[in-house]
C-alpha cells in the first residue's frame, strides 16, 4: 500500500498527493529553503519560509504568491476522526506555582480573554524572574494571588473557565 498525504492549501483547497507524484515532481533543490521546480513547461522558484514540524504546516512562496500549506498522513487523519488531535488534549484549567517564590506583577485580570503564550504573571524564585505564560486560549476565572505575595510550589496561582 503506498503512502499517500491529503494536503490543504490556504484552508480552502484540499488534495491527495501520493509517492507517485512526489517521485514525478520536476524540482531541483537550490538551497536548503529553496527549489527550481519545473511542470507542464512552465519554471517556478518555490521557497519555504516557514515551517512548524509539530503541526505539520508550512508557509511556501512560489515565485510572489505565498501559500499555507499543511500536510497530513494517514495516522494523521484516524487520529483526528477519533478526536485525539494535538490541541484537544490540552485542557490546562489551573496554573500552579512551579516553584516556591514571590509574585512580583499579575498582568490578567478575572475575566479577561488570553490567548496561548500570553503573559500571566511573573514569580520570581531564587532572584531570577520567570514568566508564566497561558498554556492555552481561555478566560481568566480566578486570580487565588496578589502582587508581593510569597507562593509555595504547587500552590494554585489562576484558573481558567
């Protein structure tokens, strides 16, 4: 059985490419980012420019049109119809303290929207700062502390809704 890949470009055109296809692509690798592809008599320059191994997603320019493209395999595809995607299962509700320190600033409110990698606030241990960030998109439910107060590790610090 040969391997075959269901590719998405710019979430709206969606395609099955498959060994025989990538073995007849016409490309000549210029670089480590860049390629001379040829097809149908017609020469493109194609360069990734960024690529996220993780989620599978690349951004390619080909010649002044740039392209989001994402790439998934079979196991890929299973694992998604059975709701086991990479982001489902990261339902982080509660931040704790990693370590014992001193909270020196809160930058959320309850309430507030956050978007993953968002800046919460900021726990100084052992006279260096660490920044505790949003492990997800959420709503700030509770803020159990206040600036200039001294945390435990483990001790709850925000939840989330």
């Amino acid at each position: 059985m040969s391997q075959s890949y269901k590719v998405k470009v710019n979430n709206q055109l969606e395609f099955d490419v498959n060994a025989e296809d990538i073995s007849n692509l016409d490309a000549v690798k210029l670089s480590a980012s860049k390629f001379h592809i040829l097809q149908e008599f017609n020469s493109y320059k194609a360069e990734i420019i960024d690529s996220n191994f993780n989620d599978k997603s690349y951004k390619v320019k080909v010649d002044s049109n740039v392209y989001n493209i994402h790439i998934f395999n079979n196991l890929d595809i299973i694992i998604k119809q059975l709701g086991f995607e990479n982001g489902s299962a990261k339902k982080v509700n509660e931040i704790k303290a990693p370590m014992p320190g001193l909270i020196l600033d809160i930058n959320v409110k309850s309430g507030q929207e956050v978007a993953e990698d968002d800046t919460l606030l900021i726990l100084e241990a052992m006279k260096m700062e660490n920044v505790l960030t949003a492990p997800r998109d959420g709503v700030i439910k509770s803020i159990s502390v206040s600036q200039g107060d001294a945390v435990d590790k483990n001790e709850l610090l925000i939840e989330f809704e």
